[in-house]
C-alpha cells in the first residue's frame, strides 16, 4: 500500500501558481524526509508549510502526509485530527480514507477501519489493499460470504497477491474443502512467503489426516521459521494425534512462549474444567 500522497504534483502546482518558493522547499523538504524515515523531521517541514500557505486548496495532500507521518509516530489522535482536515477538503480522495483506515487498524479500531475501507470502495471497486484488509477483516469476524466476494475479487484484478489465494485457502478449509485449501495455500506460498499460509497449509494437511505431509510441511516451515509459536503449536498438534502427550505438552509450552494464538491454544489444547 502507497502510504503517503505525491508530494512533487504539490511542487509543480505551486510552481505554476507562483507560490513562495519557501513553501515549496518545506514541501520539498518534507518529501526528502519522508523518504528517510525522519518522522520528526518530516512533520516539522510540513506544518511549516502549511503555515505558510493555510489557504492552500492542495494542503489537503500535506494533510494527508501529516496523518500518515504522525500515525508512524504512534501520534494517532493528531494523525486522526489531520485526516478530519484532508477529508474535510477532499472527503472523495480513496487514499485518504485508506491511509485513515491503516491508523484504525493501528489503533485496534477494526470497525472504524471497515467503514472508511467500505466507503473507499464505494468510490473505486477495484483496489488492492482495501480488499485484501477487508477480506481480512470479514473472515476474522466470520462473515465468510463477504470475505470469499472480496479474495475473489481480488484474484480477480491483482492474479499475483498472495494474500488473495491464502484468504481463499482458508475459506476452503473452512467449508471443509481440504484439497483445494492445500492448493490455494501452496500458490500462495509460492507467490510470496508468509509464516501464517505456512501454518494453515500444515493445519489443513493435519486436519485431513495427512500426518505424513504435515511433518513434512513443517521440518521446511520450522527451518525459515525458527520462532514461530503457531508452527510449535502444530507440531504439539500432530504430537497429540499420535498419542505422545508428553512431547505435545513440550511443544505447547513452546508455542505459548514463542507467542502462539491463544485461541489456538485453547481450540487444540483446551484446559481442563474444574
């Protein structure tokens, strides 16, 4: 996802308009600093320039910019407060309502990131993060039909995005289409690695009974992904299917220690109720 709005089509409207060259070199400035990750540095130069030029009816791509650069900050009520100005200004620009999304979901706002994400779509159906975040969003809150309408478009217009074809994996496992889970999953390792395909690809193989497979699977996972709390939990999985119960319990400990998803913990290794 592109975070931050051209800032050289700003340079060359100012240009053209016979703005202050000061402004321009703030903008300049900012540009440079945002390239170097220097966020500080990046933010002074742009409400330097937005000082300078408040009446400025394309300072709502420094807005913008300013959201994004404070949301790296960690700054989100600013980053929040600069956006509501961008929008204010442009409140149909896609970007912004992305980039307001991406701080949303910074903040652990998952319904606020889906509204704006929704509303951006409204604008341009066809957009590569948006779908793969909102496919995201929906299987996680279980809403599979909207979820498989979103990877699949997503396929559909951007054919190399892993994340479609691991979204599409694991809604295949979930309706208990184990082969074409594997399949999806497997195109979608070969496409970019990600150490949670990995995990679900070794899932689905232990689900269908694919012991074999599995260990497999997981020997290559483990190798790149030494640390991996769910790859652990997997093994203690296939431990547990072979009734060696002391070395499932090892590897729980493991996998809670190296960050395992709790939920997973407790769905295979569920603790006893008193």
């Amino acid at each position: 996802m592109k975070k931050f709005l051209t800032l050289s089509f700003v340079t060359i409207c100012a240009v053209l308009s016979g703005m202050a060259q000061t402004y321009i070199q703030y903008v300049d400035s900012a540009d440079n600093y945002i390239k170097r990750e220097n966020w500080e540095a990046a933010e002074r130069m742009t409400i330097a320039a937005l000082r300078l030029k408040p009446a400025n009816k394309l300072n709502y791509l420094l807005w913008s910019n300013l959201g994004d650069i404070r949301t790296r900050q960690q700054n989100y009520e600013g980053a929040l407060e600069a956006f509501e100005i961008a929008l204010a200004s442009a409140p149909r620009k896609e970007l912004i309502l992305n980039n307001r999304a991406y701080t949303y979901l910074q903040m652990g706002e998952a319904e606020k990131a889906l509204a704006d994400i929704d509303c951006s779509l409204s604008l341009d159906s066809v957009q590569e993060w948006p779908l793969r975040i909102r496919g995201s969003l929906n299987l996680g809150k279980g809403r599979y039909n909207d979820a498989d309408r979103d990877f699949s478009s997503l396929q559909r217009h951007f054919p190399t995005n892993a994340a479609a074809y691991s979204g599409l994996g694991k809604l295949a496992a979930l309706r208990g289409d184990a082969d074409t889970a594997a399949k999806l999953l497997k195109q979608s390792l070969d496409l970019e690695q990600d150490e949670d395909t990995w995990f679900y690809l070794v899932l689905v193989n232990i689900e269908s009974d694919k012991i074999p497979k599995a260990k497999e699977l997981l020997l290559t996972a483990l190798k790149r992904y030494p640390r991996s709390g769910n790859l652990y939990l997997a093994r203690g999985i296939i431990h547990k299917r072979n009734f060696e119960n002391d070395a499932a319990e090892i590897d729980k400990k493991i996998a809670i220690d190296y960050g395992a998803d709790p939920h997973l913990v407790e769905q295979y290794f569920p603790k006893l109720k008193k």
